[in-house]
C-alpha cells in the first residue's frame, strides 16, 4: 500500500476483469447491513454461485468507463457492492431476492449480463424463473416433443398407407360395378315411355301384321271373282 494510486489501478484492472470473466453481475446497495449479516449474504451468494465484493464508486466507474458495461454508471451512487456470477444468474438473483426477504436494508439497483444492462424489476423478473437445469430439461423437452410426434407418424405411415390402397381398390370397384349397372339399364326416358304403353300390342300395329292383311285381302278378292266366274255355268247346267 504504499503506492496509493497503483493499488487504485489494481482495484480498476481486477473490476474490469472480472466482469469480462463472469456470466453476469448484480449491483446492490448495501446500506445498514451489518458486519454478521454480510457475512450471512456471502455464504448464500457463493452457495447460488455468486462473489459478493465491495467496491468504492469512483474506481468501478473508471472499469466501466471504456467497456461494454458503460451503462451501469448510474448505478454507482451510494454504497455499492458487486455479486459476480458465475453460472446462473437466476439462481444469484433468487438468492439476493430471498435474503432481502428478511433484510429489507439490502437493495439490487441492477445488473448486468453480457453487454447488456438490467434494471432491478428485471432482475426481479430473473429471481422468479426456474433453476437454468430446469429450464434446460424444459426446452429439451419442447424440441424433443416435435421429433416424438413424427416418429409416431413415420411408424404408422405403412400401415395408414395400407389402409389407404385398400379403401382405394374398394372404391374403384364400387365404381366399375356402377357403370356397369348403367350401360344395361334403360335410359330415364325409355322407361317412362315402355311404362306408357300397353302390356299387349295390337296386331295391326305392327310391320309384319299389316303385310299379312294386305296378302288376305288379295286372296280373298281373287276367290270372289273366281265364284262370280263359275256363277253362269252352275246356273245353265241347273236348267
């Protein structure tokens, strides 16, 4: 320590690396807490996967001033410590959310994960998803989910497509035994018509029944004049 300003350096390049090191960070005010209950907070941050480390304001902002984690310089007023993550960041923020349960003078101002800055509702939001395990099984579960359903459809492909051959042999029979029904039925206007007409037909109606008639009548004219002929000499040999 006897070089103030190298060890301030030294407090600025540690800051800087470890938030490039860690998954994530968590700003609190630390405000009223004492010695014990620190303590206390550090067991459950390091059990969650959390350092709980305090800094000055000033020596964290000149880590911050160039970097990607800018943004957190509104963050730094009043007495800040700083909960690196290294891990789950959920799990730091339920740990931090469960201990101000019972320690209201600890306040989570914000965080940080990535490049990217959260404000305290957001890291409120964070304390009440599920375990990063969970989520995990979670979200392996909805991929798998799809992957289950068309292994199921592949599996009954043959035997839907069996199903399908069979219903469509069945229905080109129907349908061949249809048209054939149609071709040796009479027509709608044909029966109408057949229906109309008399189980009996009369003979004189018909081609060959009118030839016979005419050929009747020739013969029975023939025979006429034939008896008119022979009519005198019957008469002559009476007398």
């Amino acid at each position: 320590m006897d070089n103030p300003r190298a060890a301030k350096v030294a407090v600025v390049n540690e800051v800087r690396d470890r938030l490039a090191a860690s998954d994530g960070a968590v700003l609190t005010e630390y405000r009223g807490l004492t010695v014990a209950a620190l303590a206390a907070l550090r067991r459950e941050l390091t059990a969650a996967g959390g350092d709980y480390k305090v800094y000055k304001n000033t020596l964290v902002r000149l880590a911050v001033a160039d970097g990607p984690q800018a943004a957190i310089h509104d963050l730094l007023t009043g007495p800040t410590a700083i909960a690196f993550v290294q891990g789950d960041v959920s799990a730091v923020a339920k740990a931090l959310r469960d201990f101000a349960r019972n320690n209201p003078n600890l306040v989570v101002k914000g965080g940080v994960v990535g490049s990217g800055v959260l404000s305290a509702s957001e890291i409120s939001v964070l304390a009440e998803l599920p375990p990063r395990d969970t989520l995990l099984a979670q979200f392996a579960g909805a991929l798998s989910a799809p992957l289950q359903q068309l292994a199921g459809l592949v599996q009954a492909l043959p035997r839907n497509l069996a199903y399908g051959l069979s219903a469509l042999l069945d229905q080109r029979r129907f349908e061949g035994g249809a048209e054939a029904v149609g071709e040796s039925a009479p027509a709608p206007e044909q029966a109408e018509a057949a229906a109309g007409e008399p189980d009996v037909a009369v003979a004189g109606d018909a081609p060959g029944a009118t030839a016979e008639t005419e050929a009747t009548a020739e013969v029975a004219e023939a025979t006429t004049e034939t008896e008119a002929a022979d009519a005198p000499e019957a008469e002559h040999q009476g007398e």
